[in-house]
C-alpha cells in the first residue's frame, strides 16, 4: 500500500503543485531561506520578502557579512525576528565551519542555530535529495487521516506513529518532491476543516474518509486562547516623518511607535504620560486616530493610536541644540534609541508589524 500511495501523491504533486520561486531553485541557501521564512507564516505573504532578502543577500557569504541591523531591515514586516537572527548566526557559523557550504546530513543542519527536526529534514530532503522524513503539522493531518492515527495533533504517540510512516515512505524516489508533496497535500487539499476529499490523490486509501469523519483527524487539542490585551501607540509627527523608538519588548532591536499598556490606565491619560516622557506637557495628544487588532501567537492585542504633531523639524545635529521642549527626545535619539523617520526610510528598517500596520493609515 505504501509505495502505491506514495506514487499517487507523487504523480498528484508533479501535476497540481503551486508554482512558488523556492521550487525553481535547487540553490541550498534559497531553499534554506525559504525554510526559515514559511516557519509560521503564510506562503502567500513569504513569496515577497523571500525575493526580495536574495537580491539583498544572495550567498551564505553575503548573509555572514552583513550587519545584523541589515538582515533585520530586510526582515522588517514579516515578524518573529528571531528567525533572522538565528538565520544571520547560522550563515556567520557556515561561512566560519563549513567554507560558506551548507551541511548535508540532518545531525550537523540541526546544530545549526534556528533549526529544528523538521527544518533538518526538510533542506536536507529538497535541497540535496536525502531520505528524510519533514514531519510538521500538514504530515501529521495527512498521515493520521489517511492511516487512521488516532490522537491530538501535540500527542507523543500521534507523531511517533506518524513519524515512523513518514520515515519508511521517504524512502524511494525524487525524495525532495516527496516532502514538498506531503506539504503541498495538507496545504491545500487535506485541510484541517472541510477537506477536500474529492481532489485527494489518497482518498480511496483514507481511513479517515471511509470513517466519514474525516475533520476528526487529528482530534483537536484543548485550544489556548492568546492572551488579550490593550495598548496605545502614539505617532508623533513632524511633516511627514514620524518618530520610533527601539522596541524593549525586542531587547531594543527593533522599532517601534512609542506605546503603553491600556490595561490599567484610560487612553488620554496614557498618551499624555506616554507623550510627557520625550515631551514637555504642552502637547496633547488627539485620538484615537485609528483602532485595529494585532494578533500573534500569544496575544490578541487591540491598538489605539493617538496623534501630536510636533512641529520641531526633527532635532538633528544640523539644527544645532535642540528646543528646550524635545531635551528628552533628543536626549534618546542621540543615545540610538529613537529616530525621526520618513516613509521611504522606514521600510529600510527593522519595524515591528503593529508600527508598520499603525504608519499605514497614518500615510493613506
């Protein structure tokens, strides 16, 4: 059963399979960079800043060299910039350990920093034709529904089991479209709701589908809610740049609009407190501008901006001392921590995504 079902796959992928830029390369580093960047994040949206992070850093080489603000810029938007910084170090330890070649064999990629079992497995698999079983959570829908695995998608024993199939039908030929086959099958047919048994190369095979249950694979997990919460961010504007300070909830690597907990405080309240702290209390903030929602892993954040206008043309050294008002300001865009910015710049710098949603109705 299992090598017919694996030719099934195989031939419904050569036939169906999306075209996406990683796939026309057979280039180790790109298929890497790829790896990294689909790590919780849609494809649709990696497509861009994947083409975009190889015309800026096109070797393993070029990666190495270049400072980590760099990387962090062209990284800007897509979110968890530990990824980057794991994928910079990785590139500095290949260049330094391995003569700018990455590793072959799963073992040595998983000392690397940044990569896990599944990334390992699946560079190793589509960039140099290894046998290695990629187990995420597309395999797992698509193997425990097909073999009828019962358990939660986070089980030990699930995966155990699904990864000793995925293990044996690695094995055979064109490996490397075999693991994007698998992906591609739970990506875009075996979906976790409403799957579309009617497309699926395996569904005279499923065991899931002939139970007529087939959403039930995997059982799902006890959910955990992301944590709710309320912040404030204030756009402090001059003309058409706007001021950011270095993120402390990024130990200060990335940038960001000012902002404060609403947890505890009312809105006005917080932007003048959050003002007072670069300004004198002459200005008052205006708002809410705009509200929206930021969503990641762990949070569902709710942001209100509030608006000034501040009116000093910056405090850049050109201008001499600066107003005796922005001593404050100055005094943290001197030290690094905050910059006046305009909207082409911006986007050359590492922003987290709130900012950049924030700036975005700012500058409609």
């Amino acid at each position: 059963m299992s090598r017919d079902l694996r030719d099934s796959i195989l031939r419904w992928y050569l036939a169906n399979r999306r075209r996406l830029p990683w796939r026309e390369t057979r280039d180790p580093y790109a298929i890497w960079v790829s790896e990294v960047m689909l790590q919780q994040t849609r494809v649709e949206t990696v497509v861009a800043y994947y083409e975009r992070f190889l015309r800026t850093f096109p070797t393993v080489r070029a990666l190495a060299k270049a400072r980590e603000s760099d990387v962090l810029a062209s990284w800007s938007g897509l979110g968890y910039y530990r990824r980057a910084r794991n994928l910079h170090a990785a590139a500095q330890l290949v260049a330094r350990e391995h003569a700018g070649r990455l590793p072959q064999d799963p073992p040595t990629l998983r000392a690397l920093p940044g990569i896990g079992e599944y990334t390992a497995a699946a560079i190793a698999s589509v960039a140099f034709g290894r046998a290695a079983a990629a187990v995420d959570g597309n395999v797992i829908r698509v193997l425990s529904r097909i073999h009828g695995l019962r358990g939660t998608r986070t089980s030990l024993r699930l995966r155990r089991a699904v990864l000793e199939r995925a293990e044996r039908m690695a094995q055979g030929p064109r490996p490397g479209d075999w693991t994007q086959a698998l992906m591609e099958l739970g990506a875009t047919v075996c979906l976790p709701r409403e799957p579309l048994c009617g497309r699926c190369p395996a569904s005279r095979r499923c065991a899931a589908r002939r139970a007529g249950t087939p959403d039930r694979y995997p059982e799902p997990a006890a959910a955990v809610k992301p944590r709710a919460g309320r912040r404030l961010l204030l756009l402090a504007r001059d003309g058409r740049r706007v001021f950011l300070v270095t993120d402390p909830d990024d130990s200060h690597a990335t940038w960001t609009l000012p902002y404060a907990s609403l947890d505890a405080h009312r809105p006005a309240r917080a932007a003048r407190a959050l003002s007072r702290r670069y300004w004198d209390t002459d200005y008052q903030p205006e708002g809410p501008r705009a509200i929206f929602r930021h969503r990641t892993f762990s949070h569902d954040w709710t942001y209100e901006v509030w608006s000034l206008s501040v009116g000093l043309a910056g405090f850049s050294e050109a201008r001499g001392r600066p107003p005796e008002r922005a001593a404050r300001a100055a005094s943290a865009a001197q030290a690094g921590s905050a910059v006046w910015v305009g909207e082409r710049r911006v986007h050359r710098l590492p922003v987290r995504a709130h900012t950049l949603k924030a700036l975005k109705r700012a500058w409609k």
